[in-house]
C-alpha cells in the first residue's frame, strides 16, 4: 500500500509529510465511513475557490464583479474538477469499494470530489503557498481560457426571462431517486407563458441546466 502511494507522489511531484491526509484525501465513504474524503472535500472546494478568485482578481483587475462571477464559476465547478481529476489519473487512485466479480465505473461526481479533497489535504499538509502554486499549475490551461466569459444555460434563461417578462424562471423537482451515491434528479422549468419542460441530471444543478438547455432550443426554433 505505501508503494502505491509513493506513485502518487512521485508522478505529480508532491511528498506529503502527513501520509494519512493523502491517504484519507483518496479513500471514498464507500470503503471507510468514518475515515474518508468528505471533510477534505469539503475544505478543498474553499481553498480552490479561494485561490481562483484571488487570481481573477489579479489578472482581470478592471473586470466587473458580475463577469469575475461567471469567469470563477466556469474554473471552480465540478465539470472542471472532473477535467483536472482526469488529467492527474486520480480513477487509479481512489480507493473505493467495488464488487469482485465486476469492473466498477468510477462516477464523475467522485473523482471530481477527490480532486477537491486533494486540495484540501495538500493546503493542510504543505500550507497556502504551496497549494496555491500546485493548483494553478493545474488549472493554468482553464485559466487562459476565462479570458473567453461563457454564459451558462441557466443564467442565459434567466437574462431572457428577465428581459422579456420580468419575472425569473420558475424551477421545481420532480423527483430524486436512485441510491444516495447514483442520484437522479428530475426537474421542471417554465417562463412566464411556457409551458413546463422536465429534464434529468446527476445533481439538481445538472438537471436545471438541463432542462434550461431544453427549453432554450425550442424557443430558439419558434
């Protein structure tokens, strides 16, 4: 077990003092209910906010705060998470309970959560500045891009609906099923004089944007 971690180390040049946070950093609830990534998650998603906004700030010092918004939120989110959990081959990593007899998929909201808690476990074991350089190097490729502000569909629909009827998109869930690490969430949205879409995602989040994206489309084909 402490060759594997070694590995980790080594191929993203990072050597932690405290092997536990690394260890705790990679494990899933699944394996350990107590011992696991959460907490570290948890801090993780601050410091990263943390480090993106104090970098915004510097590179776009005359930016309005409603464009830093969306540049932030487009280098924070979990899609980008995911990309940068990918780019470093956290999947091989993480340690979660699978069944025997089959080849377990990782979802994409765990290995976007263990790019977080890895941020939170490297600040706790090497401090700001170190966490700060190690997580702008990972996302200096994301980074450039902010310099192109893309408008999600959810905020797209709220513009419009603003602008057309003054009033805000109205949303409401349907449902969420599924068991608690493989939810799906069922939600509708309607405009003042819409009728109602229903669209589905991974998180309620994803289901908005969802069902924002639907509604978009048809509206752009009238």
């Amino acid at each position: 077990m402490n060759s594997y971690y070694k590995i980790f180390e080594k191929k993203n040049n990072i050597f932690f003092k405290n092997k536990n946070l690394l260890i705790r950093a990679l494990t899933h609830k699944s394996l350990n209910k107590i011992n696991n990534n959460e907490k570290l998650e948890f801090l993780g998603d601050r410091v990263l906010g943390l480090i993106m906004a104090k970098k915004l700030l510097e590179i776009y010092p005359e930016e309005k705060e409603g464009v830093l918004d969306k540049k932030f939120a487009s280098l924070v989110n979990k899609k980008t998470c995911l990309e940068i959990a990918k780019k470093i081959e956290l999947e091989k990593y993480i340690m979660i309970l699978s069944s025997k007899n089959k080849k377990y998929i990782i979802e994409d909201k765990v290995l976007s959560d263990c790019c977080e808690a890895l941020i939170g476990a490297i600040y706790l074991d090497k401090g700001f500045s170190f966490v700060e350089k190690f997580t702008l190097d990972l996302w200096s490729e994301n980074i450039k891009d902010s310099k192109i502000t893309q408008i999600d569909a959810k905020t797209k629909l709220q513009e419009l609906s603003l602008k057309k009827f003054k009033k805000l998109p109205i949303y409401k869930i349907i449902s969420n099923t599924g068991p608690r690490h493989k939810p799906l969430f069922k939600v509708s949205v309607k405009l003042y004089n819409t009728k109602i879409y229903i669209a589905e995602g991974k998180s309620k989040k994803d289901a908005e944007q969802n069902a924002a994206i639907k509604i978009l489309e048809n509206m752009k084909q009238r």
